[in-house]
C-alpha cells in the first residue's frame, strides 16, 4: 500500500510552491514562495522514486535521509517526517530555505536525470519544519543527564550553534560567545529577508536559550575578552568565527565616497528590517533609494546585494560579472529571481576604475589643507572593462582575459563590493601563540575531528573551508561537538587515572 503513494513521478509533474508576482515581492523583505499546502506537500512528495541508492542524500552535505522522509510526508505522517529531518539537520527549516539545492540535492535527483523534473526537496523540508513549529512538535532541549564539564563557543552562525545545540543534548554546559548584539551570524545579518525571514533564526535562538545555551553577545574575542580568558574558563574551545574580511579591488579610486562594501551593506538592510536605527542607511550612504546601483561580484552575496537594492527603490540594478551566466559561481535560480525583479545583469564584465567628482564639502576641505578628506571623490561611473573566456585556469573554469579598447562608463551613484570574503589574522588579533594558520589565513583543523593545534581547541565552519555554505557549517558543527565529547571522554580518563 505504501509503495503505491510513491513513485507519482511519472503522472505528477514537478511543482515548486507559488512564488509571489515579482512587482509585490520587490517592495518588501517578505520571502517571495508562498507554503506548500499539506495536499499540495504529499503530492509532490509522492514523486520521489526511492531510490535504492539516493544521491539526492549522498550528495547532501549532512547526508539527510531525504527518500524517507519524503515517503513519510506522502503519507501524511508529518510528525514523522519532522523527526526524522531532524536526525540529521539541527536547522531543517533554515537549510529549506536557503540551502543551493540546485546544486545539492535536487540537482542530482536520479528523476530529475531520467527528464521527469526533480523532487522540490527544498520546498516540502521547509514545510515539513515550518508544520512541526506551528503544531509544538519543536521543543527545548531538555537533557537526560547534566554534565559538569563546559564548552565554550566562538561565534553564533550556522557552525557555532549546531554544536551547541548536539552538546546541549548531550548534557555539557555551552556558552556562545560572538561579537555582535544578535546571535545568528550571517544569517541573521548576511542573508536578507526575502530569502530567510528574521523571525525564523531568532526562535532558533530562543530555543537553544531555553534549552540552557548560554549567550554572551557584544563580546569581541581580544577587545571586551581575551581568548586565554575563554580557554581558562572552558574545559574545551570551538572556534566557528567564520570569516567577514572583504576582498577588494586594486583599481584607481578603490575608496571613492560611495564605494560599499557588501556585507556592511547587507547588514544595515538586515538590521533595518529588525527595527534598528542605523545612521549609515537614515543619511542615504547604504541605502539605495533612487540611485544608480553597480554590483560588483557573481556570487550569492551579489545576488542578495542586487535583490536587496531593487526593494529599496533603487532607480536601476545592475550586476558585473567577469564570467558568463555558466560559470557564475551564485545559484542559477537566484539569477532568475533577480532578473524578473528588474536586475541587469552585464556578463563577461570587471570594473577597471572608479571615477567620480569632488563635491563642495571636500573642496572646502582641501582648501583648508586638510587632503585626507579633500582626496576622496564622490563616485560618478564605474570604468567597464570588457572580457572573453580564455584557457581554464587551474580549477578547471575558464580564466577571463581583458578585451583591449572595448572600455566603456557606466553612470553610477552607489557601487557594492561583493567580491568574496578572506579570514581575519585571528591569531593576531586575539594574540594567541601556536594556533596554526594555513597560507590563506584560515585555521589549520584536522577534517574529521576538526581539532587545531592547541589541545582542546576545535575549529569549525568558514574559518577553516574559507567561505562555504551554511550547510557545511551545520555538518561541521554537529561532527566537532562528537570530536569534543570523544576529547573530554578522555581527558576524563586520565584524570582519573
């Protein structure tokens, strides 16, 4: 009887859930698909084929058990579905959300392959996650035995609080430590609302507080608390920082007054939906209203950037890439998203120079010798330099090679760097001795344990894969807490001995 709900692919076409009309969604920070309803769930869940072997899972950074809880959900036994998601995935609703399943999941779906369309995995592990809040299945961790030892956690995002969440369960005293006011990392602050709602991190937050999570927010690791500090008061350290420092351009007038870059952008947005009051985004210096918007980057982070402009009113978006729509690293259905929201996007395509104008302020100033303020022009137009696809470089992509005399300018009154993010110098800036660093800056961790080069200190997330996915994060999280267990099982042990 079961297996007669299942397989439907073949007389059920693929459905995503209802997106909202691009000329409402593009005046608001709500998120643009509508639910699944339940009928509407178990149908197009019954289109799973149950794969003997599901690549759908082995191609899913957590190795969630999608073939069985989309049975589950074609069956109508929600609850069910819900309890197993979250075997697997501390934030099944977050990673419904936002994971790339384009590129994951769905993306090696065997249906999908065969020219039926894939399974909406993303779609139904969103509602199946957003019903179990709704009904009170989600509730705080309530531990069976508590354990004296404790945890001390460097940074909220995705990596921190998935291992604070497994310890919690296991009984162990977590604290979270992280620089800024909210928990959440970059998805509170990164990710704009049109893709992961506010609302959806913060009673994640509250749950883990009510599960006993400790947070210690405004605490930046080396300024308001020495590192040495944490690792006196814990009896084992995890570093999931993540990393925020901003590529940038070496180009002429790299720093002209209107030249952002992406995340500070982002945040303001993010914390303006929030109900925050912040100075930069009131006097118009991150808020695009009315102007004339350059993005530079083919990222995620650039598409969020390009989306978030379009919805503050900006007069015009567009969106440089020095490759083509193939080889653009952001998720194909983003691109699509912005463009039927207005975004231009010009392909194959690299900023040479900023030029802009001195306005009467800083005229004033030079006047008064004062060049430091008097240097800075106010950006006019972006100097496009125009590319074609050579040989491929050494990760297999085709490098962009400039096309000489094909230079134009293009007008601009607000340019967003989103050209990627690079990890801080953490052992400098938290004056720590042998944490040892790779040649990119980021922490040297052991890939299954996750543990560093200082004993009983573990590193998780970005600031070990450089910038990666929040699922990544998740999985490496939830993998380091087991490695702290295991260490503190035995360092118990010797103490013992």
């Amino acid at each position: 009887m079961a297996t007669q709900k299942m397989l439907k692919f073949v007389t059920i076409g693929r459905e995503m859930p209802e997106k909202r009309d691009a000329a409402s969604r593009s005046e608001d920070f709500h998120e643009i698909y509508r639910e699944f309803a339940e009928a509407k769930a178990k149908e197009q869940a019954s289109r799973c084929s149950q794969c003997g072997v599901p690549y759908c899972q082995s191609h899913c950074p957590l190795h969630n058990n999608i073939p069985d809880w989309l049975r589950l959900t074609a069956e109508g036994r929600t609850q069910e579905a819900y309890l197993r998601s979250q075997e697997t995935n501390t934030f099944p609703e977050i990673c419904g959300r936002i994971c790339p399943q384009d590129r994951l999941c769905e993306g090696n779906c065997v249906i999908e392959q065969s020219g039926h369309g894939t399974v909406t995995i993303g779609a139904i592990e969103k509602y199946i996650t957003d019903t179990a809040w709704e009904e009170g299945w989600v509730q705080p961790i309530v531990p069976l035995v508590e354990r004296p030892e404790s945890i001390g956690i460097i940074g909220a995002g995705p990596g921190g609080l998935a291992a604070a969440d497994r310890l919690r369960r296991m009984g162990y005293q977590v604290t979270v430590y992280d620089r800024h006011d909210r928990a959440g990392g970059l998805m509170i602050y990164g990710i704009p609302g049109f893709k992961l709602e506010k609302h959806v991190v913060e009673r994640r937050n509250q749950l883990l507080a009510d599960g006993g999570v400790e947070f210690v927010l405004n605490a930046n690791v080396g300024e308001d608390i020495s590192f040495d500090a944490i690792r006196g008061k814990h009896d084992a350290v995890l570093i999931a920082t993540g990393v925020y420092k901003t590529r940038d351009l070496d180009i002429d007038n790299a720093d002209a007054k209107g030249v952002v870059r992406a995340l500070d952008y982002l945040t303001a947005s993010n914390r303006i939906d929030l109900g925050d009051e912040i100075p930069d985004y009131e006097d118009g210096e991150l808020n695009a209203k009315g102007k004339r918007v350059v993005v530079i980057g083919g990222g995620d982070t650039a598409m969020d950037c390009v989306r978030t402009a379009i919805r503050q009113g900006a007069q015009s978006v567009k969106c440089l890439y020095r490759r083509d729509r193939a080889n653009m690293p952001g998720s194909q259905r983003e691109v699509q998203n912005a463009e039927e929201e207005g975004v231009e996007f010009v392909w194959l395509s690299a900023p040479g120079s900023f030029s802009g104008h001195v306005t009467g302020e800083a005229m004033e100033a030079q006047e008064r010798d004062m060049d430091e303020v008097g240097d800075v022009p106010t950006i006019s137009a972006v100097r496009v330099q125009k590319m074609r696809l050579g040989q491929p470089d050494v990760s297999g992509r085709q490098s962009p090679e400039l096309i000489e005399g094909a230079d134009y300018d293009e007008p601009a009154d607000l340019v967003i760097k989103a050209l990627g993010f690079e990890p801080e110098e953490l052992p400098k800036l938290w004056g720590v001795e042998g944490l040892d660093v790779t040649r990119w800056g980021t922490i040297k961790a052991d890939f299954q344990t996750h543990q560093t080069s200082l004993p009983g200190v573990f590193a998780v997330g970005d600031i070990v894969r450089g910038a990666s996915l929040v699922v990544w994060a998740i999985r490496d999280g939830r993998e380091a807490a087991d490695s702290i267990v295991g260490y503190l099982s035995g360092a118990a042990r010797v103490a013992a001995e």
